[in-house]
C-alpha cells in the first residue's frame, strides 16, 4: 500500500510532553492499550524533512519496520510518540530537532537542526518484560494465555518448549510437555521464573544470558549442554499448557494436595460435617495399602472425628464438593537425610458432604446440647492424645457458648 501524501496542521495537533513533540490523530486505534517502554512494536511509517525532501518509507517498501520501544534503538520522538498510540492508530508527528537529529543532522539526508514530519501506523506489539532485573532473562509474549491466574511455587506445570543457542542449534526440546514443580525448576533457572509469570495457554520467547541459561544440574550432569559453552546465550520458546494447583496443608510442606480436577462452588466441609468420599492410599513403592468407597457406596466419615487419619481429614476439609486431588504425606522423620521421604499418597475424590445444622438456626435447648456434646468429644480425643482434633471440638464448644451468652464473639477458624 503507497502511503498517501503527509498533511501537517498545528491548529489540529496536540503536544506531547514539554519538549515541542506534536501529534495529530488521523486515523483512531481499536483498543485502550498503548505500548511500554521495552516492548517490541510493529509500525508502517513515511516521513520528511519539514518543508523539504521526503525520507524512508516502510509502505513503498511492503514491509512492516519492527523495533524495541525505549531502548534508544530510534529517535527520541519516535520514542515519545509511538507510546502514546493504541493498536490500529495512525497518527502524524512533527518532531523537533532535539528529539530527532539535533544539530549534527544525518550526512546526505537530514541537514542540521531540521523538524521532522512522520505519518505513523501502529500495527502491534509485543510485551517484553526483564524478569531478572538485570536483561538477563527478557520474555516476550508470542500468544496470550487465558484467565488471570499464573502458577506459584508450590504449583505442578506441564510446559512445552524449545532451547536454541544463537547459531539455531536446538539444545533441548519437548514437543509432548514436561512436569515439575515451580519451585523446584526445570533445565535452568530462566524457566522457573518465567512460569510464574505466564497464563494457561501463553506462548512466550525467552533470551537467556549468563548465568540464568547454566543447566540446574550442571553441565555435566545435563546431557544436552555438555559441549555447550558456559556463557552461551539461549533463546527458549516456552508454552505453559496447565499446572495443578498444589496446597500445603500443614504449613510445613509435610503435607501437600495436588488438585487434579477443580470442585463446585466455594463450600467445604468443617468440624462435624458428614463426609462421603472415595479414596485409595499408595506407599511410596506403589503398593496399594487401604482402598475405602466407591462411587456407587461412598465411604461416611465425620469430619474432625478420629475416623480417618488425621493428615488426610485435614486435607479433605480443603476440598470442595467433586473436586479430585492427590495427598502426599511426608515423613516428620529427616534426621538422616534433608530429603523428604513419602510415607503415603492418596487418591482423593469428595463426592459430597453435609454440614451440621448452624447455631444461629437452634434453639436455646439445641445449643446447650452441642456445648456439653462438643466438650464431651473434645475430652475422649484429648485423652487419646488426639490434641489438634479435640483443640476443634473445644473451639466449636466455645463458639456456641459465647453466642448462648450472646457475647457475639465469633471465632474466626476456617475448620468450623
């Protein structure tokens, strides 16, 4: 497409900033957005020399110029300007000597201290982020993920990528996914960061330098970089297909679920509710050591009860109704190794439970017969040596004593 003939008319401009930068808007965008500083645009352009002969063209040439915004990589007008632009705008800049060539001008094409004019079209861009700080690790995004949720650490992502080193030789590749946890990392240490950052579904290209592209396991240990220089720049193209949110339970990473498919809603069961799940308990070498329901005939349990194991009640009471989920307890037992040693994982699916009737809807009579029962209770699993439980059952008997005194001092733990 030829560009048509520029046309510059002050009365309809606007300034930009306070450094003599005008802009006329001749063509309006389709989006609120405008580019950052170190994002890569797309522009189609045509300029010249204010009163005098005409420059470059990106339209007579049929190809779009890209660039990186604010990195001095054009003029400082170009710079100014084109961040004020929506996606699909085009708009006519007058730029003044000090944001453009100065007095020194450009040899053969631009005399000194000379206004130049730009007929600007903003066709895309791409956002770039330095996610180390310090360039060492810049991500840009190819194709945007959906929703607004990104992975944290303890999470389990399954990722697509591809490793390259600046000549193109691929280094590492995984066309089916790999799965690791994001605090553990995967390759090196650019990966796990830039995981965190991404959306279900994004496609985002990595250039890695030094250090962030040594292998996790060194290079001796990763068969792939062996040969591989150890300041090498690396270019990964990187595709988060979905992780698994993974809870910690116990706070101390003795136990964690791993969320397989989500639940209904936002209930869960608390202290006293009438669970019905379906579960089968692994040890660490794969060997089935309990099985309990079926979809058919669930298994009933009472939450908080001392009906099931402990660390499991506890994790089922973080689950939502029809959510699956995979248990993995640890052994408190590390005196021979900082490594964690799995006593038992489960295969988790709550298929429903019901709460016990609320206070508020009981009367008088009502609340003093759970107080003295919840205290009763609290008792047998106290002298069983079953603290954590029986603290509940003292909590929940607390909680309807103070509202039969209509003290209104409600307790805040989420277990009830």
């Amino acid at each position: 497409m030829a560009n048509p003939p520029l046309e510059f008319c002050a009365e309809e401009s606007e300034e930009i900033g306070s450094e003599g930068l005008r802009k006329r808007v001749v063509q309006r965008g389709s989006s609120w957005k405008s580019p950052s500083f170190g994002d890569e645009v797309e522009v189609n352009y045509s300029g010249f020399v204010f009163g005098g002969s005409k420059l470059d063209s990106s339209w007579e040439r049929g190809v779009p110029f890209r660039f990186k915004l604010g990195q001095c990589e054009v003029i400082k007008g170009w710079d100014d300007g084109i961040a004020t632009m929506k996606k699909g705008e085009r708009a006519v800049f007058t730029i003044p000597p000090n944001l453009a060539y100065g007095e020194a001008g450009s040899p053969h094409t631009i005399p000194p201290n000379s206004t130049l004019v730009f007929d600007i079209e903003l066709l895309s861009w791409s956002t770039i982020r330095d996610l180390s700080g310090d360039g060492g690790i810049l991500k840009k995004v190819v194709s945007e993920g959906g929703g607004w949720a990104v992975p944290r650490d303890p999470d389990e992502v399954l990722v697509k990528y591809e490793a390259r080193l600046e000549d193109e030789t691929i280094v590492s590749k995984s066309d089916t996914g790999v799965e690791f946890y994001v605090n553990d990392g995967y390759m090196c240490a650019a990966v796990g960061k830039a995981v965190k950052t991404m959306r279900k579904g994004e496609k985002s290209e990595l250039l890695v330098k030094f250090p962030y592209g040594i292998p996790l396991n060194g290079f001796d240990g990763d068969s792939s970089f062996r040969g591989v220089p150890s300041n090498a720049s690396l270019t990964i193209d990187l595709e988060l297909v979905s992780w698994k949110n993974v809870i910690d339970i116990t706070e101390n990473q003795r136990v964690r679920k791993k969320i397989v498919r989500e639940g209904e809603g936002f209930d869960r069961p608390n202290e006293g509710s009438l669970v019905k799940v379906k579960y089968i308990c692994e040890a660490e070498d794969g060997t089935i050591c309990e099985s309990e329901g079926s979809e058919m005939e669930p298994f009933e349990y009472l939450c908080f009860q001392d009906q099931i194991f402990e660390d499991l009640d506890k994790a089922i009471a973080t689950m939502r109704k029809g959510e699956k989920a995979l248990v993995t307890i640890y052994s408190d037992d590390r005196t021979n190794s900082d490594v964690a040693v799995i006593t038992a994982l489960y295969d988790v699916e709550l298929i429903s439970f019901t709460k016990e009737k609320p206070c508020w809807k009981m009367e008088t009579s009502e609340k003093l017969e759970v107080c003295e029962r919840k205290k009763d209770e609290g008792n047998k699993l106290f002298k069983a040596g079953k603290f954590w439980c029986a603290s509940i059952k003292y909590d929940k008997e607390s909680l309807f004593f103070d509202m039969f005194n209509f003290r209104g001092q409600r307790k805040s733990s989420s277990w009830f």
